[in-house]
C-alpha cells in the first residue's frame, strides 16, 4: 500500500510540530529556573519591611518589661511602708478619729507620699508615687484596723 504524498507531508508537518512544541516547552523550562532582578528586590523589600517591624515590636516589649520591674519594685516599697505601720502597735498614736496626716516616706530609692486617714476601727492609708516617664502618680489604696 502506498502513501499519498499528502499524507506524508501532513504527517511530517505534525511531527516537526510537536517537535518544535517540545524545544519551545524546554527553552521556557530552562529559562524560569532563576529569578528576575525585579522579583528579587520585592523579596528584599518585604523581607526589609518584616525586620524593621520585628525591631519595633522588640523596642516596645522591653520598655513595657522595664515598665512592670518599676512598678513591682514600686508595689514591694509601699508594702513595706504599710508594713512598717501595721507593726506600730496603736493605730491611734498614727492619727487621731477624724484627723489626716500626710507624710512622705523613701524606701528602695521610691518616694512615696502617704496620707492617713483616721475612721473609726480603721486607718485609710493612700500611697501616691511618681514614677519617672508617668505622667499621673499611681495611687495604692489600704486599710489598716485599729487593734486596741
């Protein structure tokens, strides 16, 4: 049986077709195996934003650390000065029913300013510190009973 000149031509076509598809299809391959310049510098800057951001939250964690060792050392010193008045004896020698006296009291470099408050079985005590970078003081209320 023979072919018509056609049908090889046809067929031959079809195969140098396909043919060609695949060397198309292997150059591409081989040409995206790397990056382009323009990718790689979105890479870089996203990866540049990512750090800067890091930085900053690690900044803020460590002035909020400092924060809360000021403010526990600040809450041991005013225990210590409520303490200091519990063990007293007499709360009425401290202040009179219905009287006040203001003090100011340093202990572990925190100044605190206290203010006693005389009622009747019981001494209100408010401790104000100023703390370096608040602007308002912080204000720790207690209540000491009258024992005698």
């Amino acid at each position: 049986m023979r072919m018509h000149r056609f049908s090889l031509t046809r067929l031959a076509w079809r195969r140098r077709r396909a043919e060609s598809a695949a060397r198309r299809t292997r150059v591409l391959l081989r040409a995206r195996k790397g990056m382009t310049l323009i990718e790689l510098m979105v890479a870089v800057m996203l990866i540049s934003v990512g750090l800067v951001t890091l930085a900053g939250v690690a900044g803020g964690v460590s002035t909020m650390m400092r924060g809360g060792d000021i403010q526990t050392t600040t809450a041991m010193a005013v225990q210590t000065s409520l303490e200091q008045l519990a063990v007293k004896g007499n709360c009425r020698q401290l202040v009179a029913v219905g009287g006040t006296k203001d003090s100011t009291v340093v202990i572990n470099g925190v100044t605190i300013y206290k203010r006693l408050e005389g009622l009747d079985n019981v001494i209100y005590v408010r401790d104000s510190v100023v703390m370096q970078g608040r602007t308002r003081p912080l204000v720790y209320r207690s209540m000491l009973p009258c024992r005698n």
